[in-house]
C-alpha cells in the first residue's frame, strides 16, 4: 500500500533540494532579473516622496537574491536616500544564505536590514502585537503567496501598511501557465497541509483585487522549465523535480500509480509543456502585479 502523501513544505531539506533544482532547470530567476532590471526602475522611480529614508519590506525573500537586485534598482533611482530593508523569511537556512550574500556584497552601507526568521502570518500577529505605526514606501511578495492561508487577507494586510502613492508588488504564476493547469487538475489530490496553496495563481488575486476596486498594473513574464529528467524512472533529479512541482515528498515513490500516470501525461500534454530538440520544456509563466496603495 502507497504511503500517505506528505506536504514538502514538512521536509525542509528536500524542499530546498528540490527547490535550487527548479531555480537551475528553469528561467525563472533570468526572467525576474530581466523584469527588474528593464521594467522597475519607472516603477521605483515615482515612489517615496522625496523622503531620506525608504522604507521596503521584502516577504518571503528567500536567500535575498531577487531582493538585492530590486534594492540596487532602487539606489540607482534614488542615489541619496538610505533604506530601511525589513525581511520577512521563516527559513533559517535560507536566511542564513540571504546574510552571508549582504557580507559578501559591496556597496550596501545605505541599507539597514532587520531580519525577521517568520512566516507571513506570525509576521503580521508581530507587527500588530507592537502595535508598529511605520508605513513602507514599498513591498515585495515574490512567490510566497502559495505558503500562506489565506492569500486574499495577506495581501490586504500588507496593502495596509503601505504609504500614499506607493505599490505592493506580487508576483505569481501565470494561471494559463503549466503550473495553473497542473494545480487546476489535481489540487484535491496533491494539497496536504492546511497552508498548501500552490494552486493559487495571479488571476485568483486579480479577482479578489477587481472584486474591491483596488487598481493594479498587470505584467507578464515568459519562462520555462526544462522537466525531461521527470520522465525517467528512477532518475534523481526528475524524482527532486517532480517534488516540487507536486509539492509532494517523493512523489514518483509515494503516489498511487494512477495519480502518477496522470500528474505525468498531463505535465507532457501541450497545455502545459512543448517538445524543443528532443527536451520537455514546461511553461513557467509568471505574471506581476504592481499593486495601488
């Protein structure tokens, strides 16, 4: 009898596994950058007010990559202004990673950073608790919203911290992507714990924002995972990344044969993925909202 399928989010170590796996087989971090460094910046450049000090607050920054970049953006829109840079990330690991990245890169003296090892929600239970009265100049919440409850409330709560005439940026997968069609599918079967919402996408939070009238620049972003090694039995590396497509611990392994054929024609099927050289290549396409105050 097959094992109960368990969340990935309960194994720290296989998710991160899984996870720098997907960052190397997928254009993902390339297109981001690209977004970041070719859209942005008229974005940053209307924000603050002409303040000394930003304020910008980073959730679910990960290993701090992606908000480095964004932050070296914004330097180069707002040279003399200092920024203070609230991080909101429950991996210790990762944080630890995001860290050693600052001490390892120059030029960071206008930034002061304050590192908060939580999830979402214990963040906004802390910033409530102490009452915080501090308005952010901007936010970012980049992939994240698939760990949290309820996304719709997460995002209203960080809307409401934000300044007049500043923006929320989120960033999701595309729900025309492989991933939404995917999750579409199989969400009853895959979703394992309470806080599992890998199936939201960025039109479920297009609706809810359309739903309350708040306005939102919408931008999508083309890229792509290379999943061939999925399709090999045994493979390791197929076996990591079908972890973290599912977000299911040892999919290949613990899910019913049935479940499986199915996840796998439909990751093959040309709605989510395209034949290129003899490779199968999975639509992985985001989408970005810049979000009103």
């Amino acid at each position: 009898m097959a094992a109960p399928l368990r969340s990935l989010v309960e194994d720290t170590s296989r998710y991160l596994k899984s996870f720098e796996l997907f960052l190397d087989h997928s254009s993902e971090h390339q297109c981001m950058q690209d977004f970041i460094h070719n859209t942005l910046p008229d974005i940053l450049g209307s924000i603050g007010g002409g303040r000394p000090v930003f304020n910008v607050m980073g959730v679910g920054s990960g290993t701090g990559e992606i908000d480095l970049e964004m932050l070296a953006q914004l330097h180069m829109k707002h040279p003399q202004v200092k920024v203070d840079n609230e991080v909101v990330e429950p991996s210790i690991d990762m944080l630890h990673k995001y860290k050693v990245l600052v001490s390892k890169t120059p030029n960071l003296d206008y930034i002061n950073f304050t590192w908060n090892k939580m999830t979402a929600s214990e963040f906004e239970k802390h910033w409530q608790e102490k009452n915080l009265g501090k308005k952010m100049d901007f936010i970012h919440l980049i992939q994240m919203l698939y760990f949290v409850k309820d996304p719709e409330a997460t995002v209203s709560f960080f809307r409401s911290l934000l300044d007049k005439d500043v923006n929320l940026l989120i960033s999701l997968v595309s729900g025309e992507s492989g991933w939404g069609k995917l999750w579409r599918t199989y969400r009853a079967a895959l979703a394992k714990n309470e806080i599992d919402n890998v199936s939201v996408n960025i039109g479920d939070i297009k609706t809810f924002l359309d739903t309350k009238d708040i306005p939102y620049s919408n931008y999508v972003i083309q890229s792509h995972m290379d999943i061939t090694e999925c399709f090999t039995e045994g493979d390791e590396v197929g076996e990591l990344l079908l972890d973290f497509l599912t977000q299911v611990v040892e999919f290949s392994k613990n899910a019913p044969e049935d479940l499986k054929k199915g996840v796998l024609d439909l990751l093959r099927h040309p709605d989510c993925s395209k034949e290129v050289e003899g490779r199968i290549i999975f639509n992985n396409n985001l989408e970005v909202l810049v979000v009103e105050s």
